[in-house]
C-alpha cells in the first residue's frame, strides 16, 4: 500500500512538472516570436548633397513590424516653412520636430535629391527592440514632437543618440566615435564638410564663437550623421555587439571636388588695390575707396557679430572673438573722415593683433587663410589714418 501511495505521488509530481515546463516552453516561445521576430529596427545614414542644408548628411530611424506590415522611417529633421521662417531660423527659434512616414517615401526623396542612404540593423533582444519603438512612438506625439534646433547641441543626429540612451539606458553603450588617438573641435569636424563650398566655410566661420573650438566627447562628436553611424557599429546592448554590417540602399554620384578659394581671391582683390591705393601717390582716389570699403566692411560684419551674439538663441555664435578685427565702431569711422583718430587706430591695431593671438593659442580658431589679407589690408588702413591724424 505504502509503495503504491509512493508511486502515485511521484506520478503526480511528475505530471506536474510536465505542465511546468511545457507552459514556460510556450510561454518562451511565444515571447521570442512576439518580441524578436516582428520587429526590425535598424539605422539610416544619408549622404551629403549640394544644397547647403545637405552639407553634413542625415540620419533617421526604419523600424519594420512583419504583423502589421508597417515600414516606418522616425525622421527628426523636419520642419514647417511659413511666412516667419527665415526670421526664426536667423533668430535660432526654429522648431523642428520629429515626423514619421513610409520608407518608400524616405527612399524617393534622397533619390530625387542625388544622395545615397545606408542601413545598419541592430540585432537587440526584443524587449529592447520594443522599448526603442516604444519610445518613438510616444516622442511622436504632437505634445512631444517639437524641439528647438541647434546644429551643434540638439538636432537630427544627436536625437536619435538619445533615443537609444533613453529607451535602453546603461545597457546600451555607444562605440568609439572619434578617430583613435586624435582629439578634434566642433570647428575642425565641421570645416572638413565645407571643403568645396569655400563661401559658407567663410562666412559660418566668421559667425560661430569660441564655444566650438572646445575638445569634443565621444557624445559630442555624434553631432554628425556620419560619426553617429561609426558609434552604432561599434555599439554593445549589455556587453554584446549589435551593429550589422552596412548596406548600402541607395547610391548617389561621387561628390564634386572643390573648386577655386573665391573667398580668398576677393580678400587678396581687396588687399591688393588698398595697397596700391595708399602707397601711390597718383591712385589716392583709390586709397580712400577701399579705406572706406574695409572699414564699412569690418564694422557691418562686427555688427552682424554682435546681433548673432546677442539677439537670437544661437548658443554656438556666444563669445565671438572675431569682435577684436571686426569692430562694429570702424562704421562710425568710415561716415566720419573728420572724426579719425590717431588713438582710435592704434587700440584697433592692438585688438587686431590680439584676436590672431587667440587664434594661434586654439582659443578661438579664424578662418586665417582667407582672413590674412583682409587684415593687413586693415592695419595699412590705420597705419594711413593715423599718420594723416598727426
């Protein structure tokens, strides 16, 4: 009697333990088909384009769902034109916001526009790969949607960063970003893109501050579409590489070399015939035309300087240097010949002289090589005002 109780308790454990595991079997089951095999999040990087706002590439977010047929492009680029537009963006107020849309559509738009795309997927465990959508989708909302864009500090490449540091947290760690054993500047990373569009590389120069010659983090460096890209493949979900190798979607024409420093060549112009002018005798005329031209020049830009500074919300364009050679007081100067001083020039001449040394002590780079000829062109012109004052 005893042996056959024995018998059919342990009959009964074991039917118990069948049920058991064969529920977690299915439940397992169910959680891996759930989980990792509906979804498909993976990573967009955009080549360049001819248009200045396609200088530096893009980048945005597929996510694919096999049960609902949705093939979705998360893209934080995007904003409305309307009649304020160019006044918000000069004012550095302009809201973009975060939009989504078929891939077919993404594809169709980098295709008319000549740049290529390419995808990188990210093979994350499903909770992780919800937790990504999950998040998408509530920052998608109208109420989140929006966002003040900075170039430098907030915008389409450092969005999607925080995506993956917000939905996943410390689990998820990005990869080397910056090429090994270098340290670089905003200013250097962004002036490597301007290599063939010599006036915007001029003119961005002259407009942003000190705050982008500062060393920049691994997390800053993904500022740009393509150092974001290099972080992702390199990237670890607790510890275990999830970057796949990139695939080219979409492919583009080569990008067209860089022609000639027209920048340069109009500051050497203007160099040139100020010389001349001052030094010889017969072309006086001329003299006094480029010295008015130089320091209308100077003093508008200073002015431009200074409204940057401190009339719009544009972080990068604070503590600008360029405010020691572009003195805003030179307009002054050049509607009031009678009024030149002798004094005036010479503190000119210093503050000149210190703006090139902040640039060669890295504490604010200049755009040197364009930038020389008007300088000396600049000090010739005080040099003149001040032997005429005395």
């Amino acid at each position: 009697m005893l042996s056959d109780k024995l018998f059919a308790y342990f009959a009964a454990m074991f039917r118990v333990l069948i049920l058991f595991f064969t529920a977690l079997f299915i439940t397992h089951l169910s959680f891996a088909q759930t989980d990792t095999s509906h979804l498909r999040i993976s990573l967009l990087t955009c080549g360049t384009g001819v248009e200045p706002w396609e200088t530096f590439g893009h980048t945005a977010i597929r996510v694919t769902d096999s049960t609902t047929h949705q093939d979705i492009v998360y893209n934080y680029g995007t904003f409305a034109f309307g009649e304020d537009f160019l006044l918000q963006f000069t004012q550095g107020k302009l809201l973009y916001y975060l939009s989504f849309y078929p891939f077919e559509n993404f594809v169709q738009e980098y295709a008319q526009a000549k740049r290529s795309i390419t995808e990188q997927e990210l093979h994350l465990p499903g909770i992780a790969k919800s937790a990504v959508y999950e998040y998408l989708t509530w920052n998608a909302m109208d109420e989140h949607k929006y966002y003040k864009y900075d170039f430098f500090l907030d915008n389409c490449a450092t969005r999607i960063r925080d995506v993956f540091q917000r939905a996943l947290g410390a689990s998820f760690q990005f990869g080397n970003a910056l090429p090994k054993g270098q340290s670089l500047t905003y200013r250097q990373l962004m002036n490597q893109y301007f290599y063939r569009v010599h006036w915007q590389r001029f003119g961005v120069n002259l407009l942003l501050g000190s705050k982008i010659d500062k060393v920049m983090t691994n997390d800053d460096c993904m500022f740009l579409p393509d150092c974001l890209q290099q972080a992702v493949s390199s990237a670890t979900y607790k510890s275990q590489r999830v970057a796949g190798s990139p695939v080219l979607v979409l492919d583009a024409p080569k990008p067209l070399p860089a022609g000639i420093n027209q920048p340069l060549l109009l500051t050497l112009a203007i160099a040139l015939l100020t010389m001349l002018g001052l030094v010889i005798p017969g072309w006086k005329k001329l003299g006094q035309v480029m010295t008015f031209l130089l320091l209308f020049l100077s003093g508008f830009i200073g002015c431009f300087i200074l409204m940057m500074w401190f009339a719009t919300d544009h972080q990068a364009c604070q503590n600008n240097y360029n405010l020691l050679w572009a003195l805003p007081t030179n307009l002054v100067l050049a509607f009031a010949p009678k009024r030149k001083k002798c004094r005036y020039t010479i503190i000119a001449t210093i503050l000149l002289v210190i703006s090139l040394l902040l640039h060669f002590f890295h504490v604010q780079q200049l755009p040197i090589l364009e930038l020389s000829p008007l300088l000396i062109a600049l000090v010739a012109v005080y040099v003149s005002i001040c032997k005429k004052g005395k």
